[in-house]
C-alpha cells in the first residue's frame, strides 16, 4: 500500500478528458492505496478540489475547455499547486517539458503510461507534498514559540507579523514591507520565500540606493552586449537571475523615477527587455519591495509613485522598531548568541542580568541590527561564559552626539592632590580601569586609548605580576 508508512492516506486527482483512459488509471492508481477522484477536464479539477484537497495531481496536457497547462497555471497563480504529474502524447514532450521548466510541474510521462515508472513518480511526489505540509505545521507552531525561519520575537507586534507572513507567503501577491533601517526587512522577505511554493527558486535582493542611476536598468533588466559602453557581454539583469524565485527591491524610494515607470510595466506584464535587446523576456517572478521612509511622504515628494505604489502594495507588512518590542530583547539576545558562536567558534551561554537591564535602558536607534553588532564584539570579547558589562562597547548607551552625558555607567572619578607626578597619576588611572573592567585588559587599553602591548609593558613598569606580555 503506498500510504502504509505513512500518517494520512494520499490524495491523487486524475484530471483526463478521455474517460476511457481516466477510468483505468484511476483504479490503477486506487489498487496503489491512494485515495483516488476524476475530473474531465481542469475547470471540473478547480471544482473538484474546493472539497478534495489533493497531495499530487496527475494531469493530460491536451483537453477542451481547460487544458493542463492552464489548470496548473490557474493553481501555481493562486499558490495552490501541489506536485503536478503531466500525461503527454507523442510529439508533445517538448511542451511537457516547457510545462515543468514555466510551472514547476513535478514531472511528466509519455503516452501509453508505464504503470511501475507512474508508481515510482506518485510515491516520490506524495513524499514531497508531504514534506511540504509538515514543514508549514512545524513553522506555525514554532511561529507561536516566537521563531519564523531566521526571525524571532513573542511580542504581539512580532507575532502580528509572522501571522501575516504565513498568511500571504503561499500567495503570488507582491508585498511591501516597510521599517527602520535595521528592523530586519529583508528577514520579512526571506520569510516569505521560504514558506511559498518557490522556496526551491532563487531569492534574489537588490539594494535600489546602493545603485548609481546609471546602472539601476541594467541590474533590473540585464543588458545585451554593446548596449552602451562597457557591456562587453550579454548579462541577465536580476528579473531573469530570479525566475521562479522571488526578487527584494530594497530601498523602493531611492529609485530613478523613470526606472520605477520601467518596473511598474513589468510588474504589470511579466515581461522583462534587456538593454539593447529587440525582444522580451517573459518572467514569472514575485517581488517584494522594501522601505525605512514614510511612505506618505514619499509619494509626497514624488520619490515614490503612486501608481507603483499601488501596485506593489497588496499587502504591507510593517515592523516595529527594537524600542517598541523590548519583551523580544531576551529571545533575541539568545538567538543571536547563538549565531554568533557558530560564527566564531565561541561558547558564550548568554548575558548577565546586568546586562540585559542595560539593554533595556537603551533606545537602540540602530534596531536589531545595532543589537547584533554590539552583541557580535561582546561574544568575541568574552569568548566563554557570559557577556559582561565589560564587554561592551565603551561607549555603548551613549546618542551621537551626546557622549558626554547619556552614558548607562560611568567610571569612577579620579583624585589627585596637586603635587602629584605624572607617572603617578598615569599609574593611579591605569589601576582604576583595570578594576572598572574587572582586570580585562583588553577591554582596559582600549578605553585608555593605548595597545595591548603598552598596557602589559606600563604594568610590568609597575611591578605588577601577572604582568606578561601578549605574544
């Protein structure tokens, strides 16, 4: 039995105009162990599968009304294609196989069927639906322990999200994510692509403001060899590289406004001209786009057009900045330790309780981002065990701008009496670092502004003895 193995039984839709054909297979396929429906034609499919939600469709290419091609194409639009297995005649194996290449249909065989070649195929596409499936169960429920692919966070805000990813990434809708500099929108779109039915495909991203305007097309569009000066060759711009796939326009409102009324025609038309091509490139193609500017005022000023606006603007997905989510500082802290040790080879378990109410004084202006950063030297500076507030950067809780008084903690002050020696008081602020860093003297020359190696060199002036040069 095909489903002996396995937790729920199969769901096989046989769509075949020739009920001559249909009939046979579908007992073929039922004597298997599978569950087993018909359909004449693909509108009856469409039908059939509003109450039988099938796990692999089995599909003739070539029937009236609503061929197989047009079937999948319907159900892969909509995001509701499961592994497709297309019957072709002979003579058509070239469109079949253009099927399989434009639709990402499993697989095809050719007219008369092979009845152990077709058993091989259902049981290895039943396999992959059923993957599929488990792989979204085991992501909602982590959703709810507050992990989404690479995103974390339990706050409501957070959660709002993730169940607004799930909700539109099996979609073909495009999506606008707005933000902060450094709230993690490109997360938000790996998400997205990886819960959707073209996680196989490439993700590509593109950062619009790192563009000079000159070669923002050619980037979008790719460009044919002598197109202007410097194409020595033919290059695919990001719209083919990302086929099948999903492609992130990072930065949406810093792009030319002629290259938006460009994209803005794509989007619309599937279709994509290189630069200095006579010809156009059909693409099938989901696009995210991505901002840190008001949206308002964007299209305000006219940096943003509105009808791309529009277009692009299905669905908006916005994140809160760090500040708003601070109940997500612990999560995050973890899981970017996490990462960080398999980074660096470090074995760093967390962050003291100090710590973590000195992240919860800070407004972290640079987000989840500026998080990491801090967290990324901290880890390397403790190596072990947890970070410390040693291990902060020395200036960490200071605004730009105001480093002479929004420090989190401030050293100790020094009293000399007049009279006192410059090596002497030299020595005294040495020491008084020394025990602010709790004798980290990493973490101490770097606040005196001197090497390593100077440090060890003044404390061996001093007598001190543990006193011994780094190598």
């Amino acid at each position: 039995m095909a489903n002996s193995s396995t937790r729920q039984p199969i769901n096989v839709l046989i769509v075949d105009d020739e009920e001559s054909q249909r009939t046979p297979l579908a007992a073929m396929v039922s004597a298997w162990g599978f569950n087993v429906e018909t359909a004449a034609d693909g509108q009856e499919a469409l039908e059939k599968l509003t109450s039988f939600p099938a796990n692999v469709i089995v599909t003739d290419l070539m029937m009236p009304r609503m061929d197989g091609f047009e079937l999948m194409k319907r159900l892969n639009g909509d995001g509701d294609m499961p592994p497709a297995i297309v019957l072709t005649a002979f003579g058509n194996i070239e469109t079949a196989i253009q099927t399989i290449h434009d639709l990402g249909a499993f697989w095809f065989l050719e007219k008369p069927i092979q009845p152990a070649a077709l058993r091989v195929l259902l049981e290895r596409a039943a396999s992959q639906s059923q993957l599929s499936q488990e792989a979204e169960r085991l992501q909602r429920q982590l959703s709810y322990s507050g992990v989404l692919v690479d995103m974390v966070g339990t706050s409501p805000q957070m959660q709002q999200v993730f169940t607004t990813i799930q909700q539109v990434a099996p979609s073909k809708a495009p999506v606008l994510v707005t933000g902060e500099s450094g709230t993690g929108k490109e997360l938000v779109a790996r998400a997205i692509h990886q819960l959707s039915a073209r996680r196989a495909g490439p993700f590509v991203a593109i950062n619009c403001a790192a563009m000079p305007e000159t070669l923002m097309e050619s980037e979008l569009f790719g460009h044919e060899k002598g197109a202007f000066t410097g194409a020595l060759e033919r290059r695919a711009g990001c719209f083919e590289l990302a086929q099948h796939g999903t492609l992130l326009l990072d930065e949406l409102a810093e792009m030319p406004s002629g290259t938006q009324a460009k994209l803005l025609r794509v989007l619309e038309d599937s279709r994509v001209r290189r630069l200095g091509g006579k010809g156009e490139i059909s693409v099938d193609v989901r696009v995210i786009a991505a901002t840190n500017r008001n949206v308002d005022e964007a299209l305000k000023k006219g940096d943003l057009r509105e009808d791309l606006y529009y277009r692009l603007n299905v669905f908006q997905i916005n994140l809160p900045p760090l500040r708003q989510r601070m109940s997500d500082l612990p999560v995050l802290s973890e899981a970017l330790i996490e990462h960080l040790n398999k980074k660096h080879g470090t074995n760093v378990s967390g962050v003291t309780q100090e710590v973590m109410e000195a992240f919860k004084k800070y407004s972290w202006p640079g987000n989840v981002r500026e998080l990491r950063n801090v967290l990324e030297r901290a880890v390397i500076m403790a190596g072990e065990g947890t970070v410390q507030m040693a291990h902060l950067p020395f200036d960490f809780g200071v605004s730009v701008g105001s480093r002479q008084s929004a420090q989190l903690f401030e050293p100790e002050s020094v009293r000399l009496p007049v009279g006192t020696t410059v090596g002497e008081a030299e020595k005294a602020l040495i020491h008084l670092t020394l025990q602010h860093t709790k004798n980290n003297k990493t973490r101490a020359a770097e606040i005196l502004g001197i090497s390593l190696k100077t440090l060890f060199n003044k404390l061996k002036e001093y007598g001190q003895q543990d006193a011994e040069a780094p190598a």
